[in-house]
C-alpha cells in the first residue's frame, strides 16, 4: 500500500506564491512518477497540473507554465510545487499522486484559494 500526505495549501492573494509538499510512503519504487492535479470549483473531473518521473523529467498544462515549479526529493519520497504569480482561477483542491507499476494513488487533496 501507498500513502501520501499533501500540505502546504491555503489562502493567499492574486500574484502570491505558495508551496505544495506530498510526502509518501509505503511500498514506493525507485521507478515512478509522481504529479499534482487540481480539480476546481464545479468541475467534474481532474487537471494535470504537473508530473514529474524519478529520473527529473517534467510536464507542465500551459496554463501554469512559468509559474509553476515541480520538484522532487527522492530520498525523501516527496514531490513539491512551487506556485509563483498565482490567479484566482488556480483556485482549486489540489491532489497528489504517485504512478508506479500502472497503479495511482491519490493523497486527501489540498485547498488552495487565490482571492483578494
């Protein structure tokens, strides 16, 4: 089984920045990619926002490009976003997830509200 545990999410105003953390644990393989996805107010489904493999690969949805950074720690099973110049519609429940073997996990989700 896999965990993972997301924080970091918050209120915080148009332009500001702020920093998602998703540690996991469990059975995780070397091999994996691990991402963020967000799903906004009234939407159904989830968005891509960013993923990133264990060798440090990354992709991006246009949207966040250039504000957005995703990193990784793999010794510490942890994927980050660095959200820069935040807009009101970044505002979303933010999950993240780990791919490994051709099975997802999903953390609990993170609010992240961008509003002045």
């Amino acid at each position: 089984q896999v965990q993972l545990v997301e924080s970091g999410g918050g209120l915080v105003q148009p332009g500001g920045s702020l920093r998602l953390s998703c540690a996991a644990s469990g059975s995780i393989f070397s091999s994996n990619i691990m991402g963020w996805y967000r799903q906004a107010p009234g939407k159904q489904q989830r968005e891509l926002v960013a993923v990133i493999t264990s060798g440090g690969s990354t992709n991006y949805v246009e949207s966040v490009k250039g504000r957005f950074t995703i990193s990784r720690d793999n010794a510490k099973n942890t994927v980050y976003l660095q959200m820069n110049s935040l807009k009101p519609e970044d505002t979303a429940v933010y999950y993240c997830n780990i791919n490994q073997l051709g099975y997802g996990y999903w953390g609990q989700g993170t609010q992240v509200t961008v509003s002045s």
